[in-house]
C-alpha cells in the first residue's frame, strides 16, 4: 500500500483529526484516509463496492443455452485433446 506523508500540518488541524480519530476508534492514519475519501467523493468502501457489484453479476440474466452447458462435459473435452 502506498506511504503518504503530510508535512507542515497546521497543529489545530492535527488535533482536530485526532480528537475525531479517538471518537470513531480509529488511529490518526486511519481517520485522514477515511476524510480523503469522503472528500473525494469515495465515500463507499471496497467492502461495500464489492458487494454492490457482486448482487450487480448475480442479478444478470443468464441465457437457457449458457445454463444448459456442462461444464464437467466440456473440461473432459478439454483433456482429451
């Protein structure tokens, strides 16, 4: 995961984010990703996206044709070349 260093960061700033980090339960690094995200419009975390995409390729109407394949069928083909 990439390395993010903020210099010269204005100390109220910094306390400000620490003192919501604490409130949330989360380490400073955590809290500054977490309002980058939010600032970025990213609010929706991988967990969430994943599952929203998963229900996305679950909800796809799959074709009787493509259901009707067996795939042990075609993997013993397969081989058999």
């Amino acid at each position: 995961m990439p390395l993010l260093q903020v210099r010269e960061c204005p100390e109220d700033i910094y306390r400000m984010i620490t003192l919501v980090a604490k409130s949330e339960n989360r380490t400073i690094a955590q809290q500054v990703v977490v309002l980058l995200a939010k600032s970025l419009g990213q609010e929706e975390f991988n967990v969430e996206r994943r599952k929203k995409i998963i229900e996305k390729i679950k909800s796809r109407k799959i074709s009787e044709e493509i259901k009707s394949v067996d795939s042990v069928e075609l993997i013993r083909e397969d081989r058999d070349r």
